[in-house]
C-alpha cells in the first residue's frame, strides 16, 4: 500500500503524492497502485486549500473510474486539519459513511512546490446545496437533522454546519438527499442527545440538557426550523394541514423544486 501514489493532471496541480492511508472496503479492493486525478471541475478554491471534482483512474485497469471529490491542503497547518478529518472518517464516522457522509477513497501526502500537501480524496455525492435552509421541505430538513444526529451519536462535533458543506443528490424517487461534508474544524464530542430521542417538531429541547448546543442550534429557527414553535407569532398556519408554515417565505427561495444546480 505504502507504494500507490496518486497523479493530478493538469496545469494547476502537476505533481503526484504518497497514499499515507488508501480505504480497501470500496469500491474494489485497489490492488493498484497508481492512480491519476483527472481535475474536471474547480468547487472551491482558498489560499490554502482547493476543492476539485475530479475522476479517479488507473493505467492498470481502464474499467477502473472513480467519481471523486479531491480536497487539497497546502501548509503545515492546513494539513494538520486535513489529517483530523480524514482521522474521522477512518474511525468515529466509518460507519456513516455512504449513508450521511461520502465514502472515504484515500489520503494522500507530499511535498510540492506548495510545501507539505495532502490530499483527501472522497466519493462525489452531488452537487452543493444551492437554497437556505429556510426554503428546503420539511423531508428534507429532517434527513439533514438526522444525519447530523448520527454524527454526533458517533462522537463527533461537525463545528462548520452551513447550507455549504451539504451536497445533495437527487434519488429516482425525485426526492433530495443530503450528505454532510468537511470535518476540518471538527472535534470530539460527547453528545447529550446520545440515547436520547429528540422528537422533530416536539417541544424546542432545552440546549446542554436535552440536546447539545450545536444540535439545539441547527435545529432552531435561524437553521433548520425543526423545534415545534411555541411562543413566537409565526403568522402563518398553513390551512391544509400538514404544511411546515415556509410557505411564507417561499418567495425568497426561488420557486420549489431544485436544491441543486
Ligand atoms: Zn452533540
């Protein structure tokens, strides 16, 4: 294993880099070891760490091909980070992962002409969520708090839960799923909420006693409007039963339908 190394092509990242970690459980069990990153599209891009889309392959089988996600660090510190999050997905959130978080390909290190880099290389789970939480359907909401939940009941902290770290990918049943995604500013945690059930549209939970902060936070108004309202005016009681009360601000998001571009 410690001989596959990992190829980008292309002008923006001309080197190769070291598996330190390749995952064996999928899609095959990799007995190659050379694999190239064809970059087909930049997702994000900061000082110190870019975003790629990108398809994996391999010169010693051309069956092989690889739909990934590519996330690249450069520095010391940005690594650093990059190794925690690949830390999580190797152990507290294995479990999770091709159900609420993308399936784990390989890490892969080295130094460049950017100094120490390293490579995280993930299944490709869809598209980024393009709408704000407020505007997404109840099903919806409710798949991004219960993935977020198992997260936390493995013992881990997300710390960055915005609209953009979800990727979404739409199922034949036309309906959308949610996969949580970068785990560099996550930490450890033990959860209050570990064992307990928090009712979606129960009563609002009481924060470091029934749930935890971050959970009660995403679950609350400004996030993903979960908590049964209770003393707030909400203005609007959808008259056909069963609504969620968003249709008030249905006019911010742009039509229903696409979460996704
Ligand atoms: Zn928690």
């Amino acid at each position: 294993m410690s001989h596959s190394h990992l190829s980008f092509a292309g002008d923006r990242l001309p080197y190769s880099l070291n598996a330190s970690h390749l995952t064996s459980a999928f899609p095959s069990t990799y007995p190659f070891n050379v694999f190239a990153a064809g970059l087909t599209e930049l997702l994000q891009e900061t000082d110190d760490v870019d975003v790629f889309r990108s398809v994996i392959t391999t010169l010693e089988d051309s069956s092989f091909r690889f739909l990934a996600v590519c996330k690249v660090a450069y520095g010391f510190e940005e690594v650093e980070a990059l190794e925690r999050e690949v830390g999580f997905y190797q152990r507290e959130l294995r479990h999770l992962q091709g159900k609420y978080i993308p399936r784990l390909f390989g890490y892969f290190v080295g130094t460049t002409v950017r100094g120490t880099t390293a490579a995280l290389v993930t299944s490709d789970e869809g598209r980024p969520l393009l709408k704000p939480f407020a505007c997404l359907s109840l099903q919806f909401r409710k798949r991004v708090y219960r993935g977020l939940r198992r997260i936390h009941q493995a013992g881990v902290h997300h710390g960055d839960v915005l609209e953009a770290n979800l990727v979404v990918r739409r199922r034949k049943d036309g309906s959308y799923w949610p996969m949580i995604v970068d785990f560099d500013r996550a930490r450890k945690h033990e959860c209050e909420v570990k064992g307990k059930k928090t009712q979606i549209y129960g009563p609002c939970p009481e924060p470091g006693e029934d749930v935890c902060f971050e959970l009660y936070a995403i679950g609350g108004e400004e996030g993903l409007d979960i908590w049964r309202p209770n003393s707030r005016v909400r203005g609007f009681v959808d008259s056909r039963g069963g609504g969620d009360g968003r249709e008030l601000r249905a006019g911010e998001c742009g039509g229903a339908g696409n979460y996704i571009g």
